[in-house]
C-alpha cells in the first residue's frame, strides 16, 4: 500500500482555502482517498527557507512512499533535506498557470503516472 504525503507552505489564514479544495479535487481525479498532509512551516504569514522546521519536516516525511511538494517552496525545502518527492504546481487560485485546463489535465496524468511508480 502506498503511503502519501503532501507537503504545503504553511498553515492559510483563511478558512476556506480554494487552495485545499482544489487539492482534494486533484487527489480524487487521481484517486487518492486517503493522504497525509504537513506543511514547511507552522505557522501563517511571512517566511523564507530559513523559517523552515527541517528537522520535522524529514521526521514527517521519512515513512512515506509518495512525497508530493505543492510549489516551488516546499520542493525546495525537501531538495535541501534530499527527499526524493514530485513537484505539483501550488493549487492557489492566485496561479494563472490552473487556468488553462489542458495544462491541469496533463498536470494530473504526470501525478497520476508519479503515483503508480513502484
């Protein structure tokens, strides 16, 4: 069984995220029902790399057999502790790149071809 992990930036201040719903829509379009979720940082607002909790976030991670990073910042963040993982684009509404369907649909096969890896 393969155990999956997605990791965020950090905690949102608004309570209903079209960042997380669009996330639970990828992950049923790709049929994940069940996944783990930790975020770089513990708290909201700023940050950089150096706000980063990496020794929890290799502890968090470590027992994992799919590792998806949501944006460039938490992909770097694994990158810095060398766990191996798949870049998604962040599933913000602010991203332009969500807009075109085409991209999303191709966005999700590779997710989907990521996850039946062995």
């Amino acid at each position: 069984m393969k155990r999956i992990i997605v990791v965020g930036i950090n905690p949102s201040c608004v309570t209903k995220s079209i960042s997380l719903k669009r996330l639970y829509s990828w992950m049923d379009d790709v049929g994940v029902n069940t996944f783990s979720f930790v975020n770089c940082i513990g708290r909201p607002g700023n940050y950089t790399l150096k706000d980063v909790e990496y020794d929890l976030l290799e502890e968090c991670t470590k027992n994992y057999t799919k590792v998806i990073a949501l944006g460039n910042f938490p992909s770097s963040a694994l990158d810095k502790i060398n766990v191996s993982h798949y870049k998604l684009p962040h599933p913000s509404g602010l991203n332009r790149k969500l807009n075109d369907k085409h991209y999303e649909l191709s966005m999700l096969k590779d997710l989907r071809n990521y996850l039946n890896e062995h």
